[in-house]
C-alpha cells in the first residue's frame, strides 16, 4: 500500500471521531506550547541581561569580594566577606599602567527625600564611575575629586528620582536629604532603564568618602576597573589580582573581565533555560501517554475492522502503517497547532508582565515539535504493533 | 488441482475444553468446480473455510493451494494470496460500517496497490453487476440485508478471485434475492471461477455440481451431480449415524 493511501486510511479513522482525536491532541498542543512559552521566558532574559553585560563595554574589569565570577557567588548577595576599600582602587589605579580608572561603588538602601520621601539606592563612588560605567550626565556636573577630597555632600541623582523628587522642577541647587544629612544636587544622569525587575535610575551618587562616614564603612560592595584599551583587559586583570592580593596577602576576592561574567552568565541562564523546557517537555510526555491510551481504545474497539482489512489482504505493515501515521498525525497537528499556541502564549505572557522579556528561538520551535513527532512515534509503536499482530480470523470474530 | 487438502485436523483449544473442528479432511477441487459444503451446524464447515481461504491455519495436515503448500506460508505471504487469489463472502458480510459500498469495494485493490482511478472504475463496474449502481454512497448501515450481501460479493469479486469462498451466502435473504446471488454465482463459474459454498439450503445446493457433507469434522459424503438431474436430488433429511453415506 502506497504511503498516500496508509495517510488517507489515518486520516479517516481520526475524523471519524473527531472530539476524541481533539482531546488527544489538545495533551500535544499545550505540550509543545508550554514549551515554546517557557523556553521563550528564558531566552529573553538571557538575551537581555546579556545586552547590559555587554554595554559594559570590553575593556571593563570587575573585582567584587570573596571568590568566584562576579555576581554568581553568594558572597555579593548576602554581604562581602572580604574588605575591598577605595584605598585598593586607589593603588590600582595607580600602580598599573594597563589601568586608566577604578571606580569603586559603595552601596546602601537610603531614604531620600525633598518633599516627598523616596526608598533610593545610595551610591558612594569616585569621580570617574561616569566614565567607566559610560553613564553620562543629563544635566549638571558629576562631582570631582576635589568634592571627594573635601567630604562635600553634594549629590547626582538618577533619573527616576529626579522624576518622583522634582517633577516639573529644576533638581540642580535644591537640597536633599538622605539619611538625616542634606546635599546639595549638583547633577542628574541620563536615564539608564531596567533590567528585568531592577530600576537602574533609583539612584542617588555621592562622593564616596561622605558614604564611608555616613554609612560607618569602608567597605566597598564593588570596583570598576577600566583598562586603557580593550587589548591590555588580560594585563589589568593580572596587575589588579597581583596588587590586591599584595595588599590583602590573600586571594579573597575574583576579579572578572567583561566576557567571563557573560559566559558564566549565560551558563547559568542556559541551564535554567534548559530545565524549564525539561519542564515543559514532561508534559509533552503525558500528552504522548494520552496519545497511547487513546490508541489502545481505538484498536480494540476496531479489532473488527482490523479483521476485515486483513481478511480481504492486509499486510501486518499496512495495518501498522494505518494506525502509526494516525498517532503520529494527532502529534504533528498538535505540535503545529502547539507552536501557535506557543507564540500566543509568549505574546500574551510579554502584555501581561511587560518587564518579563520573551524570546522565541528557532531551536525551541525545532526541538519542541521534533520531540512531539518522536512522541506520537513512540506512544504510536505499541498499539500500532498490537494491531498489526492480530490474528485475522480471531479479529473477525470479536464481538 | 486449485486446492488439495491431506490428513488435515483442526483442533480449537487445549486440555478438557478442546475440540476437533476438523478430522482427517482429505479434499481435492480442481480449477472450474462449483461445489457446496454441507452439514449440522457445528460440523466444521465454517472452520474449513477458513482454512481453504487461507485465513486460519490447520492443526495438522498438509494444504496446498494452487500446488503451494500453505502451512509454510507466514501471514504477510498470506495476505497476499488472499488479496490476488481467493474471494471471501461472509456470512455476516463484515464490511466497513464506516465506509461507503464504494470504499468497501475498493478495499481489496488498495492492498492490492491499484491505482485510486482505476479502483473506482473496477468497484463501480462491479456495483453495476451486483445492481447496486445507485447505492455507492451509501454505508452498510443504510443498505438492505440482500443489497450488503452483494456489495460483499462485489468487494469479493474486483481482484479476479481464481476462487470465490462463500460462507452462507443466502443465509440472511429471502429466496429471491438467494437465487440472483446464486445466479451471479452461475455466471461467475461460467467463467471459470472455482466456487464454494457452504449452505443448509438444499435449494442453494442444487446450483452446486458437486456437495460435500461433513459432519462432526469429518467428510461423511462427496457426490457429484450433474447440473441436468441435480434438481431435487438432495434429500430434505441426511440420515442420521456418520458412517451412513447419504442417500442421492
Ligand atoms: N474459535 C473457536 N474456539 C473453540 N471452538 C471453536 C471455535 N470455532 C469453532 N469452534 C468449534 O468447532 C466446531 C466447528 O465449528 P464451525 O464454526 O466450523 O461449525 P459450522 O459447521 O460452521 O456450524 P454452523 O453451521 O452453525 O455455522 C464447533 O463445535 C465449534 O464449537
Ligand atoms: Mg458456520
């Protein structure tokens, strides 16, 4: 029997009944969407928070405290086991000749406020974090080692806090006051944007010697180093791990280029990525477990049928054939009706939370609906077998 | 020799509940033979049948077919001598209550590989023969008890059968739509075909040149008859007892 006959024979024997073969394939369909929905949330967050890691730029070096690739260690999170100080920054800064500027970032949750009050992100650093972090100012002046050196308390704000402090008003001379100390607002940055949940313009940057006195540390969170060009990153890496661990006798901080923090990133996003289509795919599995059970009702309701067929001259593999390509058809259309399913359900995830960024992949849709045909196949393999071993004259004779 | 069957036993089950449907069958056709089986129910005319149409397997003994020995065919090889070969009307006609008279003609050239056009072609000169020319459309459910009996022969037909196996034909019809079938069946034997059937109907019988009466699995009888001074020549009672040969 030719293969466009055993389809048109599939095809019958599922719309015959068509509400059951719907059911069926709906297991398939939210599958392969649940799938491409899910895979797409992982993708968009890689490729975002990918994006802002490379607008570093490639010739930004990163030292946070403890060990390990920046900002994958718990160190960071739960609070810094080692000191890194602005004298640290400093003797980079001048010790290596690969190193043009060390921005070191002292960080704490504050409460600004003019006449409103805003929860804000303090940020004590030093004249050249707008430069290294290649922030430039909206308006106004960032403050200059002069304001460093003379503890002067004068502060540049983000742009959200400029927005919710100052609406329809000019910040630049007006006082603000952050944790009971007033300063003075002699800037305001451009507006940066979100990555994911995080406003990066709910800050408030102040010399980083007024944060050591108002904070009670000098404890810095992180250091952007900025080398002289993208070619000497390898030097300045090694020049800063060498004077650091001069200083601390101790290798109790990791010092990371640009292109690790991505790789290490990206691992980390690509297995999550990985389980949540795992996740996804287990329900694929239960859809292809529908399929089979679906299948084994069908042929023996149609042992009769089975009988007829082969009794006027049926081969096991025509029967084979007829009841595999409906299992396989019911993954297929499902799969295609999947991947649209898919795509909606990114589009509407994308509309519901705007901040939550969606991707969808060519290799998802590939891989999601691959996976639904070998699921058909294999969940079809079984009933299809049952039927096609059937003794004739015993298939006749079912009741 | 079309069909030569030696020793050949057919037991069902096993232990205290099996039963010998057939014992020692010994059975030659030749080529052009129009024959009826006959018998008790429960004698093993059905369980012969399905045998000679290569859809059930004897216990023991050797059947050849053509002169091919089927025992050592495997069930694909079968399905295929039943496509090209053998012509089967059952007796509860087992079409495709799905499917149309149309398709269920068809099904025999899909296996088969004919192509779609010329399937239609064959299965409506077909319906045609049987009369059925203005049901095609219709499925089973929609069709008379005598009209799905002929979409059964028609379907049983459209592959040039060298032997057409008729279990009861007649069995569910009244006495004239039994005798058209029996007149088809004339005609086809006319042509050639080696017909068999298997009846109680003394009156179907009568068609036949030759009757074989089994009872409890075995042959108790083969008569020839011509077809001149076949009618009425069968008894209406078979006598009783197995060794008793039937009176003509
Ligand atoms: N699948 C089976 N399993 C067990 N026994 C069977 C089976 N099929 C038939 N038999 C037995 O074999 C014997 C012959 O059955 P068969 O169907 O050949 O009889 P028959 O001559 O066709 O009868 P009828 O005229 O009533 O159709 C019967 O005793 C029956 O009970
Ligand atoms: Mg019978």
């Amino acid at each position: 029997m030719k293969l466009f006959e055993a389809l048109r024979v599939a095809f019958r024997g599922l719309t015959a009944n068509k509400m059951r073969s719907l059911l069926t394939m709906l297991g398939v369909i939210l599958g392969v969407g649940s799938v491409i929905t899910l895979v797409s949330i992982g993708e968009g967050v890689k490729s975002s928070i990918s994006k802002q890691i490379q607008g570093l730029g490639s010739n930004l070096v990163l030292v946070t405290p403890g060990t390990g690739t920046a900002g994958t260690n718990a160190s960071t999170l739960v609070g810094s086991v080692s000191k890194l100080t602005y004298d640290d920054a400093l003797a980079v800064e001048r010790h290596s000749p690969s190193v043009r500027n060390v921005a070191p970032l002292i960080e704490s949750s504050a409460t600004a406020q003019y006449k409103d009050r805003k929860t804000t992100l303090l940020s004590g650093t030093t004249e050249s974090y707008s430069e290294v972090r290649n922030i430039p100012v909206a308006f106004g002046d960032f403050f200059s080692l002069g304001d460093i050196r003379g503890y002067r308390a004068v502060a540049v704000l983000g742009d959200t806090v400029r927005k919710d402090l100052f609406p329809g008003v000019n910040p630049l001379g007006k006082t603000i006051r952050v944790n009971n100390k007033d300063f003075k607002i002699i800037g305001v940055m451009k507006r940066k944007g979100r990555t994911l949940t995080i406003d990066n313009d709910n800050r408030v940057f102040i010399p980083i010697t007024v944060a050591e006195e108002l904070l009670g540390t000098k404890q810095v969170n992180m250091m952007f180093i900025q080398s002289r060009s993208p070619d000497v990153v390898g030097d300045a890496v090694a020049d800063s791990k060498r004077i650091l661990r001069e200083r601390h006798k101790k290798t109790d901080f990791a010092v990371s280029e640009q292109k690790d923090i991505l790789s290490a990133f990206q691992g980390i996003m690509g297995v999550l990525t990985g389980m949540l289509g795992g996740i996804a795919g287990v329900s694929l599995l239960v859809g292809g477990i529908g399929i089979m059970n679906i299948m084994l009702v069908t042929v023996t309701e149609r042992t009769r049928e089975i009988g007829i067929r082969k009794a006027v001259g049926a081969k096991r593999r025509d029967i084979l054939a007829q009841f595999l390509l409906e299992s396989v058809f019911v993954s297929a259309l499902g799969g295609l009706i999947g991947i649209a399913a898919g795509f909606a359900g990114a589009r509407l995830l994308k509309e519901a939370v705007p901040r939550l960024p969606t991707v969808i992949t060519p290799w998802s849709i590939a891989v999601a609906f691959l996976f639904a045909l070998l699921v058909g196949l294999f969940f079809g393999i079984y009933p299809a077998r049952k039927a096609a071993r059937l003794d004739p004259i015993e298939a006749l004779r079912y009741e | 020799m079309v069909i030569k069957i030696t020793d050949m036993y057919k037991n069902y089950g096993r232990g205290s509940s099996a039963v010998t449907a057939l014992r020692k069958v010994n059975l030659e056709i030749s080529p052009g033979e129009i024959i009826a089986i006959m018998g008790p129910s429960g004698s093993g005319k059905s369980t012969l049948m399905n045998i000679i149409g290569c859809l059930d397997r004897p216990t023991k003994g050797i059947y050849r077919f053509k002169g091919k020995n089927v025992n050592s065919l495997n069930d694909n090889q079968l399905a295929e001598l039943r496509n090209k070969h053998i012509g089967f009307v059952f007796q509860n006609f087992n079409l495709l209550s799905r499917a149309t008279a149309l398709t269920n003609v068809e099904l025999p050239m899909i296996y088969a590989g004919t192509p779609a056009r010329k399937r239609r072609t064959i299965a409506m000169e077909l319906l045609e023969v049987v009369g059925l020319q203005d049901r095609i459309n219709h499925k089973p459910s929609e069709l008379s008890g005598g009209q799905k009996q002929r979409v059964a022969v028609a379907r049983a037909l459209v592959n040039h059968p060298a032997v057409l196996l008729a279990d009861e034909p007649t069995g569910n019809l009244d006495s004239k739509t039994g005798a058209e079938i029996m007149k088809l069946f004339d005609t086809l034997n006319g042509i050639g075909v080696t017909v068999i059937l298997v009846t109680h109907d003394r009156e179907v019988a009568n068609y036949a040149r030759r009757v074989v009466y089994i009872r409890d699995g075995e042959i108790v009888s083969d008569t020839r008859t011509s077809k001149e001074s076949g009618e009425g020549k069968i008894p209406d009672q078979m006598p009783a007892g197995p060794k008793y040969p039937p009176s003509f």
